[in-house]
C-alpha cells in the first residue's frame, strides 16, 4: 500500500512535529493542503495533549500526526546537577540574577504516562510518531488495534529494525542534517551521524515499510530527490518555522533570518540530549563543555528555559532552544498554505 493511500492524504509531504512550535493551527494547515500536519505533545500533560488534538479538529477533518517523547526518565545526579547550576551562574548573572536552587524533569516521558496513552486511545490520530525510542509491545499493541497509523524515528539501521519488530508502520528516517533533537534511542551511544539521503537508501534496502525522509529538505525540488531515493515521502520541519501559524517567537524568526542560520550547532548543553540549533550564545558556551558535565535530559531543559525566560524577559535572545536544520538559510515566511501550494508546484516541476 502507498504511503498515501495508507495516510489519507494527496502529497508525501509531512510537516514535522517540533514540540513547542507546532500549534493545531499549522498542523490543520497542512493537512487542510493536502500533506499530513502535525503536532509534538512531548512537553504536553495529558489534559493539554487532548486540547490540541480537538483544536486542530475544530480545523480540519484530515489526517494528523501526533508524537510523543519515548526517552528513558532520566537518572538523577545531584553532584552533576549542582555543578551544572554553577557553571551556570555567570549567564545568569549576566541578568541580575542568581540560578534556580535546583532543576527537574521539565516534562514526563511518555514510556511513563498513561494518561496521555489514555488520551491517545480515546481521541485517536491517524497517525501517533515515536521519538527517542519505543513504548513497551502493550501499548503499542492498544494503538494498532485502536487502528492508529504508527511512525518511529530511526538514526540508524538497528534502530529501525527495532521498529519494525515492534510493530511500527513507517520509518521517519532522520539525517544528521535535520534541526531539533537526535531521535537517538541511547543519547549517550555511538552515532554514525548518517546524512539523510544515505540514510534512506541504507533502509530502502534493508526493510519493507515505507521510509519517510527529514533532514536538510526545505524545498520541491529536495521532496523530490528524497522520493528518488527511495523515501514514501519527506518530512520538513525547519521550512515550516516561520510559517505565520508557527508558535515561533520573534527572537526565533530573527535569529532564523540572521547568519545564525549559516552555523547551526549540534549541542546538548540546552537540554541534555544532542540536538541541531541555530548558533546563539548558549550554543557557544555548550561548545567547550563535555558531554558529561551536562545533567541529564530533559533536567538540563529545565535549568535552560530559566536562563531563556530570563534573558528574553531582558530583551535577548540569544538563550533560545532555537532549533533548526542544516539547511535552515533557506527559510521562507509565508502562511503554511502558500507554503504547501509552492511545495507542491515546485515538486511538479522537477
């Protein structure tokens, strides 16, 4: 079965989740274009989850995507976390301020939440996408036979052939190119940093399920060349950001259209976890600090969004957890529709 035919929707284009950017509004956009929008509940409890899936169904009646953060809880290190708060000090200071006595969990895995399982069941998405792993073989199980379309974000072959073990039915195949978190399942593994068309054409090879490619594709003309290298369809994240319907602030709009863009940075000094950003300030201390000086993830997260409130509160914005691609010059800012229209016209072209 086609990847279209298997989502309900007209074009391979996916918009990719982006926790904290994505609204209901761009999710509904796409989707009302005819690609498959979607929304990140990662940072979500269960009672928001439900609120934006109904509000993007007060917007559409097509398809959608709804992911979900799969990583480990993390592990508590009070030592690391003190110490973290310490290097800290001097950016905060920067403000006038002193750091938080101590950091948590900024947001609850969803390995750990069955109320938004509870919630998933109930409101069911076409389409619910995993993100730094897998929930156990039950809950996955309560998901297909809810008769909820299932994507999992793969970096690599072995974790893609886990995926599909586990009953997944289409690879999100994520190059290290792409903006935003490394879907790895160990952050603190080997990664082979695999680029997105290598990637695709590793796993068009090796499995028999649909291989969505995301990373570095900002245009047609790159939706294009993914499906010639195989992939169902391509998944765009950093070309929607500056969509009028994006939750992105006007420091993240700016810092998009600066020459920032021209340096992301793959970092986990923001939030624990190796993620692409554009470069900033915080992208800047990050580079000269070890990996495992950094607390865990999301508990460095929290100590990150104290030092981004306060500094934005200050008028700067050079704190933000401004994620972006590779490919992030290439931005445009246009409503999400025009957006899709110029997609898909530019794809009929090439």
């Amino acid at each position: 079965m086609s990847i279209l035919k298997l989502l309900g929707i007209d074009v391979p284009i996916i918009q990719a989740p982006m926790a904290g950017t994505s609204t209901p509004a761009l999710a509904a956009a796409v989707s009302n274009a005819g690609g498959l929008g979607s929304i990140g509940i990662g940072a979500m409890t269960a009672p928001e989850a439900r609120a934006a899936i109904a509000a993007i169904r007060e917007r559409t009646a097509r398809p959608f995507n709804v992911n979900v953060f799969c990583h480990q809880p993390a592990g508590r290190d009070e030592a690391r976390e003190r110490a973290w708060l310490e290097q800290l000090r001097p950016e905060f200071a920067r403000f006038g301020a002193v750091p938080p006595a101590e950091i948590h969990e900024a947001y609850r895995s969803f390995l750990k939440d069955p109320d938004t399982l509870a919630a998933l069941l109930e409101t069911r998405p076409k389409v619910v996408s995993f993100h730094f792993g897998l929930p156990e073989a039950g809950w996955i199980a309560q998901l297909r036979d809810a008769g909820i379309v299932l994507f999992s974000t793969a970096t690599n072959e072995r974790e893609a052939r886990l995926a599909v073990d586990a009953g997944v039915n289409a690879i999100v195949a994520q190059g290290f190119e792409a903006g935003g978190h490394r879907g790895m399942f160990n952050a603190d593994g080997p990664d082979d940093q695999l680029g997105t068309a290598v990637l695709v054409r590793q796993l068009v090879k090796a499995l028999d399920i649909p291989i969505i490619a995301a990373g570095g594709i900002m245009d047609g003309a790159g939706i294009s060349a993914s499906l010639r290298t195989g992939a169902a369809a391509a998944q765009l994240g950093t070309a929607f950001i500056a969509t009028d319907e994006s939750a992105a602030d006007a420091g993240y709009r700016a810092t998009l259209f600066s020459d920032a863009a021209q340096h992301t940075v793959m970092t986990r000094a923001i939030s624990g976890r190796p993620a692409r950003c554009l470069a900033n300030s915080f992208t800047a201390l990050g580079a000269s600090i070890p990996a495992e000086e950094v607390p865990a993830y999301p508990i460095a997260y929290s100590a990150a969004k104290a030092l981004h409130a306060l500094a934005k509160a200050g008028g700067d914005f050079g704190y933000g957890a401004y994620w972006a691609g590779q490919a992030a010059p290439r931005a445009r800012s246009m409503p999400a529709g025009k957006l899709m229209a110029a997609l898909i016209q530019e794809m009929q072209r090439t």
